[in-house]
C-alpha cells in the first residue's frame, strides 16, 4: 500500500509542474492547443512503451468494453487543454486549487454511490468533515500570503 501511495503522491505532485509545463509551452508557441498536442504526442509514446513492455495483449480487448469508459480521454483532453490555456492568465496556483477541489468532490461522490464500477465508501459524517478539512486546507493555500 505504501508503495501505491508513493506513486499516487509522486502523480499528485506531477499534475502542478504539467501544468506549468504545458502552459509556458502553449505561452511561448502562442497555442495552448497545440501545446496540447504535443503534451498528448509525448504521453501516448510513454504509455505505448511501457504497453509494450508489460503487456501489449490487452489492447486486443478493446473491442469488446463499454463506449462510456472511452470518455475518459475526453476527460483527460479536457483538463491538459483547460489547465494549459488558463493557468498563464489564472495562476497555477489558482487553477490546481480548483482541478483539487473538484477532485474531492467528485471522488467522494464516487467512491459513496461506488460508481463506475468503484469500490463503494460511503459518505459518513466523519469522512465529510475530512473533505471539508481538506477543500478548506486548498482554500487557505490561496489566500494565505495574498495581498
């Protein structure tokens, strides 16, 4: 388990410098899209090789799954496009705060109605209260030292 949330935290601290990443590129080509082109260009090569290496078979089972588990590459271009456009104008800061929060809401959710096919977690008022913690803790990294 800890090694899972090593990676976990290791993709966690990966989605701020993407950001950063991907938008100075989209700021100094002049095309957020574009930036996202390349962003998906580079990701779809890293996931072909590491497909390779542990198991190109799987592939071939794409035919037979549900067209709703494909939206989440709309989902995956949706963010990379948004992130990249706004975070020059919005701040990287501003923009992770509010990809984080979402985040938390759309976890609990899933995780309470175990949907998509997730283990179900119920919403208890335990855990509500840590998720307020948590989108309270997002909220004063934004205001904390601000003028």
């Amino acid at each position: 388990m800890m090694g899972h949330a090593a990676i976990m935290l290791a993709a966690g601290i990966g989605i701020p410098v993407l950001a950063a990443l991907n938008a100075r590129l989209g700021a100094n080509i002049g095309g957020p899209a574009a930036a996202g082109v390349v962003l998906f260009a580079v990701a779809l090569t890293a996931a072909g090789v590491v497909t390779v290496l542990t198991g190109p078979a799987a592939l071939g089972r794409l035919a037979g799954q549900p067209p709703h588990l494909f939206a989440a590459g709309l989902l995956v271009a949706f963010y990379v496009l948004s992130i990249t456009w706004i975070a020059p104008v919005f701040g990287v800061g501003n923009a992770v705060f509010f990809v984080l929060l979402g985040q938390v809401l759309s976890a609990a959710a899933i995780d309470h109605f175990g949907l998509f096919g997730a283990r179900q977690v119920p919403l208890t008022v335990l855990r509500a209260a840590g998720l307020g913690l948590m989108a309270a803790g997002l909220a004063l990294t934004q205001v904390v030292g601000r003028p």
